[in-house]
C-alpha cells in the first residue's frame, strides 16, 4: 500500500476563523483528491471547552476513520 501524502498551511485555518475545508491532490497520485477539514481550537484547561464528538458531526456522515501524522516544520508567533 502507497502513502498519500498533501500540505497545508496551518496559518490559513487560523485566519478563517477557526474552520477550513480543502480538497487538496496528494503528491505522487496519479488522480483523485483528499478531503480535508480542519477546525482550530484554544488552548483550554477545561475540558467542557469542547464539544462532544457527536455534537461536532450533525449533519455530516462519517464515511472514514483515518489517522493525521502531522510534521510541524516549525511555529512562530502562535496565538
């Protein structure tokens, strides 16, 4: 099986406000696009800054579960 791979610019989540959906090629694909919704969250200590994981997906259908590895390049100036 062949790792897919795509990149994307963390800061653009941040300027939406918090909530970005890409559909973005991955590299070395011959076709097809990958899905990617990302949703910035803040720091908290309390844990009822959040909500549920059944709240956060109404409306939406859960077609995959799948795993993020994230390489961070690097990180300045963060919120």
């Amino acid at each position: 099986m062949k790792c897919l791979s795509v990149e994307a610019d963390i800061s653009t989540i941040i300027v939406q406000q918090g909530n970005v959906e890409w559909w973005l090629p991955p590299e070395n694909a011959k076709s097809g696009q990958i899905n990617l919704r990302c949703t910035w969250f803040t720091l908290t200590a309390k844990p009822e800054d959040l909500s549920s994981p059944d709240q956060a997906i109404i409306g939406e259908e859960m077609l995959v579960t799948a795993a993020l590895f994230v390489k961070l390049d690097s990180a300045k100036n963060l919120p």
